[in-house]
C-alpha cells in the first residue's frame, strides 16, 4: 500500500465517520438562520434607512471635491496672509502705541473733573466730615462711603 492510497482510506474513514455530525451542524445553523430572520431582516431594513443620506450626499460627488479644494486653498491664502501682515507690521513698527502727548496741568484736571458727575467733583463732597455728618446735606449714605474718598 502506497502513501497516496492510505491518505485515501483515511480520508474516506474520517468523511463517513463525521457526516452525520456535518448534517447535525449543517441543520442547528440553518434552524438558527430561520429564528433569526427577523432580526436579520430589521438589520438589513435599518442599514438601507441609514445609507439613504449617503447615497443623497454621494449624488454631489464634484461639489465636494470643489468644495474641499476651496477650504485648503482659503486656508493656504488665509495664514500666507497673516504671516505676511504680522512680518510687515514688524518690518515697519505698526504695532507700537503713539506716544501720549502731554496736556498742561490745568487742562487735565479739567478733563478729570468734566468726567466725574457734577455732584461729586471735589473730594469734600466725595467724603464724610471728620465729626461724622456728610458734606451735602441731600446726598444719600451710599454717595459718601468711606471707599470712595481719596486720601492723600
């Protein structure tokens, strides 16, 4: 007896000793499949309503792309165009403040003064006396908290 022929009585051995586990096999996966196919068919229905705004998406297939390319080239051109403003507002000093320029004492303390509310423009009527009673008679407590008097 050759190799070759032994290979072939064993086969033949092992395919009639296992058939009849193959049908048992064979019969439990098909009564499953048909349990199943119900769940099986809701899974199929519930991918095709979820492909649905893929295949109306995919009806646009250029204007992504058009779309796509005007994103990076706007981004491209955006930051090319801030790098270039930032080195020339370097390049040419744009970004320092200008001096202030210098009022006479008069003229700004006139402009503090035009600025506070006409109530209160000196610091007497900003603060209470020192025996306790406050400088205008008609002005509220709260017009002449201690937190708003400036010492000094």
């Amino acid at each position: 007896m050759h190799l070759h022929e032994g290979l072939a009585v064993a086969g033949s051995i092992l395919y009639y000793t296992l058939f009849p586990f193959y049908y048992i096999i064979l019969l439990l996966v098909r009564l499953i499949l048909i349990l199943l196919s119900p769940v099986i068919y809701l899974g199929y229905v519930f991918k095709e309503a979820t492909m649905i705004p893929v295949r109306v998406l995919a009806h646009f297939e250029a204007l992504w792309y058009f779309l796509g390319a005007a994103v990076v080239i706007g981004v491209i051109f955006g930051l090319g165009l801030h790098y270039t403003m930032r080195v020339i507002t370097v390049v040419l000093k744009l970004d320092r403040k200008p001096e202030p320029k210098h009022e006479p004492a008069e003229a700004s303390e006139k402009s503090t003064d035009e600025q506070l509310p006409r109530e209160a423009t000196t610091t007497r009527d900003r603060c209470p006396k020192k025996n306790g009673s406050t400088a205008s008679p008609g002005a509220s407590r709260q017009d002449h908290d201690a937190s708003t008097c400036f010492v000094g």
